[in-house]
C-alpha cells in the first residue's frame, strides 16, 4: 500500500509546488532587506548608537542561529509542509509588530520576523532537495532567485513605502506582512492531505559530526553571510555620511540585489557542471573585494562598487546553499548539515552589523569598517576551498557530489 503522503506529492501538480516555494522564499529577506535604507531615520528617531543599531539589525541573524538547530527536530512531529504554512504566519505577525509604537515591541516583532525566517531558511531548501532530486542545481537557483528577488524588491520599495505613507518608517517596514499572507495562501495546497508527522526518518547527529566538509561548509556559510549582511544593512547610512539621501541609497542598494539575481539562478547550475567549484567561488570573491574596495577608495562612484558587491554576494550564497547539498553524506542528513551550517554560520554572521557599527563608533568613519569586511573576505577565501575539497569519506561512505 503506498503511504497517503507519497500518493498526495504525486498528485500535486509541479507547478503548484513551484509556485509555493517561489512565494515562501519571497518572504525570506524583505523584512531584513527593506530595513537599511530606513536606518538613518530609526536611528535618529529612537536616539540609537551606531553600535546598538547594529545590534537591532543583528538580532533576526541571531534569531537564525539560534533556531535554525531545531528545524530537524521540530520535523520529528510535524510535516515541513505544516511547519512553512505556521512559520509564514509567525513572520507576518512579526511584520505587523514592527509598526508598533514602541522599542519593546518592535523588538519583540524583529525577533518573530526572524524565528519564522530561521527555521523556513532550513526546512524549504531540504524540501526542495526532496521533491526535485533530479533538478537539485536548478531548483536551488530558482528558490535563490526568489530570495534575492524579495530582498531587492523591499531595498527598492522601502523610501517610497515610507514616502506613501506619510514619511511614516515603521507603515514601510509593517507592509510586508501582506506579503506574507500572500506566501501562506500560495503554500496551503502543499499542506492539504499532508499528515502531521514527518515520515522521514531523522539521522543521528553523531553521523554528522563524522561528516568531514560539516565545518568547511559551516565557516563558508557564516563569513559570506556576515559580509553581505553587513553591508545590506550599513551602505545605506555610509553613502548618507557621504552626502547621498535616503532614496538614493535606497535606490542603490536595490540595484546592488537586483544584479545578484541572474548569478542566484545560473550560480547553482554552473556548480553543478563544472569539475572544481572553487573556481565560482574564487570568481565570487574577487567580485566582493573588487567591490568593497571600490567603496573604499572611489566612494564619489558608488554604483560600480554596489554592482560588484552584488555580483560576488549573489554567488556566494547560493553556493554556500550547493555545498550543503551536495556535502550531505546522504539525503536525510541535509537538513542537519543546513541547521548546523546556518545556525552557528549565521551566529558568526550576526556579529558584523554589530562590529561594524562599533568600529565606525571608535575609529569615527568608514575606513576601518570597511577594512574590516575585507578581512572576513580573505576567510571566505579559505574556507570556501577547504569546503571544495575533492570528495571524501563519512563512516566508508563517499560523501555526495564531486565538488
């Protein structure tokens, strides 16, 4: 007898699974990215340090960390069908708490914003590997791409969002728990029929433990995140010192994710051709220094370093999501290997907003700063080849992929 859950995944049509993950995934970034173009003003208006804004935009990376562990447990009991649909909800309620009238609770929405976000950021990739094991590069360049495409669209709307509703930030940042609503209603087919209990089996983490590329993957995961979101949540407030307004920097910012769009599809595809993926992976780190040294030094240019940002930004993630897929000793253990990668990765990447605001607050401007992501770049560097090392073993077992 074939068990009710695999006759509904037959019987769903492709394109409905597609269409709710592409809609899931355009809620996974909005209401991190359409956060720095209004930062000027939040700050100004709650009286905040450059160190403790830093803090307030480094909570939802925190939230990540710390809650991107239980995805696979939380599977044990619920399908992650059933998890996506309330963690979609967890989110929009978080949005809506963002408008609040006070600190205490825009902070209380920032950290559902980013519980719900932490756990979706586990359990759609690992859906994703499951439903199309055929077509796992190309339908990780199409969830990256709706990632990438959410976070440019909130930097690109967020001043004119604040600007049609009465110069209002906290309607702008509010607004996207329409969104969210919009992600649960596409994902409900997904969970009708489903059972409450995940019929896979859960591995042991010992077995992970084993896997040797689980660090490599891990450290590569973590540095690009703290460098792209360091600079998504701060570039903003750089170009405002230099002389730039608000909706000019909002503007750049955008174009600085809508260029990482073409690499969020085509990235994970070419990774999944080519012999050596270190070479995407050195390409995309001379794209980022290329661009944060740009910054640095043609600061009265800022297009051609927002460019070249987004262009080395919009490759290393979704090779960091490739390598977790492809490292996985087996099938069940992906979503291990992504909470591991994403809950300490984005623990580490949690600390750049934080330092970067600190560094600005001692060194009184942006060099230091700026130097600092240079730095972290050099070690996705490092870890990025230490992650593509050829195949090795897990308890006799090849390890998957050729990377």
């Amino acid at each position: 007898m074939i068990p009710a859950e695999s006759r509904f995944r037959r019987a769903l049509p492709p394109s409905l699974l597609v269409l709710g993950v592409v809609l899931v995934a355009v809620n996974l970034r909005p209401a991190i990215a359409g956060f720095g173009p209004l930062l000027p003003q939040i700050q100004a208006d709650l009286h905040l340090s450059a160190a403790s804004a830093g803090l307030l935009t480094a909570i939802p990376l925190l939230c990540w960390g710390l809650l991107a562990p239980l995805a696979p447990l939380l599977t044990r009991h619920w399908s992650s069908e059933t998890l996506i649909l309330a963690l979609i909800g967890v989110l929009g309620v978080g949005a809506l708490l963002r408008a609040g009238p006070s600190l205490g609770v825009i902070l209380t929405g920032t950290v559902l914003v980013g519980a719900g976000i932490a756990l979706v950021n586990v359990l759609l990739p690992s859906l994703v590997r499951r439903e199309f094991p055929a077509q796992v590069g190309l339908m990780l360049g199409v969830y990256t791409l709706a990632v990438v495409g959410g976070a440019a669209l909130a930097s690109a709307v967020a001043v004119p969002l604040q600007a049609m509703t009465g110069g209002s930030w906290r309607a702008s940042l509010g607004t996207w728990a329409g969104l969210a609503g919009v992600g649960a209603l596409a994902w409900l087919p997904t969970v009708f029929g489903r059972p409450h209990h995940q019929a896979d089996a859960v591995p042991v983490w010992s077995e992970l433990w084993r896997n040797p590329y689980a660090w490599p993957v891990t450290l590569f995961m973590g540095t690009q995140a703290l460098v792209f979101f360091t600079w998504l949540a701060w570039l903003p407030r750089v170009w405002h010192d230099q002389g730039l307004s608000a909706g000019v920097g909002g503007g750049l910012l955008s174009l600085g994710n809508l260029v990482q769009l073409p690499f969020a599809l085509l990235i994970p595809i070419l990774a999944g051709r080519v012999r050596q993926p270190f070479v995407l992976v050195m390409l995309a780190v001379a794209l980022v220094l290329a661009g944060l040294l740009w910054l640095l030094y043609v600061p009265a240019a800022p297009l051609v370093g927002i460019l070249l940002l987004g262009a080395g930004s919009g490759s290393t993630f979704p090779l960091a999501l490739y390598l977790i897929s492809v490292r996985a000793a087996f099938p069940a253990q992906v979503a291990q290997l992504s909470g591991l990668a994403q809950g300490v990765g984005y623990l580490l990447a949690a600390g750049g907003p934080v330092a970067f605001g600190a560094l600005h607050d001692r060194a009184g401007g942006w060099h230091v700063p700026l130097w600092f992501l240079i730095g972290v770049t050099g070690v996705v560097l490092l870890s990025g080849w230490w992650a593509c090392r050829p195949a090795q073993t897990v308890g006799g077992q090849p390890v998957q992929g050729e990377a």
